[in-house]
C-alpha cells in the first residue's frame, strides 16, 4: 500500500435493531457473525431470532423458516457427534482386546447410512 493511499476503517456491522445508529436509516438487519459449527452457535441464533421475532423486526412466518433450519443444522452436528462418539468407542474398545493375555472377541459395529 502507498504512503498516500488511506485505509478506512469500518467497524462490524452488529445492528439488532436494523437501523444505522450513525445515519438513523433504516436498513436490512446484518446477519451476526454467529458460528453455526458448533451447538451453541445454532443455540445462540435461535435466541437471537427469537428475540428479533420478539421485537417486531422479522415477521414470524420468517423467524420459522429460519429456525426450521437451524433445526436442521443442530440435527446434522449431533449427528457428527454421535459418529465421531461412536467411532472413538471402536477404538477404546478394539485397544482393549488383550485383557490379562486373553482375546476379548466384540460384536461387529454397525453404522446407520
């Protein structure tokens, strides 16, 4: 960057109620930069689109919608979960064969597809 170029610097946009606190406009509501990786990023935009339904700022058709797939995301992490659970058990369990010098013989684990 040149010595004559300026940098501005333009602070997040985290307006929960949808208007520019510094032009008074009304605007669209910025979306948060919530982490959906994680159960409680899905817990907390829930909340916060509670709160926002709460509030008048989304209509509620629109809040379900959107929390309809936020279900969904949490639905598909827990399931994550459950398989990472699952396959670190297999390991647990297949570290443990030679108890005492004898073989532990384990059921075969079956996965759901």
């Amino acid at each position: 960057m040149e010595a004559s170029q300026s940098c501005t610097f333009l602070p997040p946009m985290n307006w929960s109620d949808g208007v520019d606190p510094e032009t008074k406009n009304r605007g669209p509501i910025p979306r948060n930069a919530m982490a959906l990786d994680t159960l409680a990023g899905v817990r907390g935009e829930m909340a916060r689109l509670y709160r926002l339904g709460l509030n008048g700022k989304i209509r509620s058709d629109e809040m379900t919608r959107f929390v309809y797939v936020l279900k969904e995301v949490r639905a598909c992490l827990e399931a994550e979960m459950l398989t990472d659970v699952q396959q670190r058990l297999d390991v647990l369990s297949r570290a443990m064969e030679n108890v005492n010098g004898h073989r532990i013989i384990h059921p075969p684990t079956f996965t759901r597809s």
